[in-house]
C-alpha cells in the first residue's frame, strides 16, 4: 500500500506550482539570507586593524601579504 501512496505522490504536480520555479526562489531566498550575513559580518569587524591599520576584515579584495 505504501508503494502505491508513493507512486501516486511522485506522479501528482505540485499545488504551488513548478518545482523548478520553487527552487529559483529557494536559491534566491538564500542568496539574499547570505549576503545580509556578510554585511553584517563584515559590519562587525569594521574597527579591526593589524599594525598598519588595514583593515582584517574586507568584503572582496585579495589577501594581503604577511608583513
């Protein structure tokens, strides 16, 4: 009985629509949830500096090189 239940639910087409569009949004949801991490991150370490005042913490840039 179970296996019938399962191949039925496997055959029917979502209510909410396709799931490809429900992963587009998924993926877009995370997007956004991620960068908001990272400004705020990024927002939290604005004051940290090594010795010659660069900052240790930046958005996008290469790494620097050891002094």
């Amino acid at each position: 009985m179970l296996k019938v239940l399962a191949e039925k639910a496997a055959s029917e087409e979502p209510a909410f629509g396709s799931t490809r569009s429900a992963g587009k949004e998924r993926g877009r949801m995370l997007a956004v949830a991620l960068e908001a991490e990272v400004d705020a991150y990024v927002a939290e370490h604005l004051e940290d500096r090594d010795d010659l005042g660069h900052r240790l913490v930046v958005r996008n840039g290469p790494p620097r090189p050891a002094p």
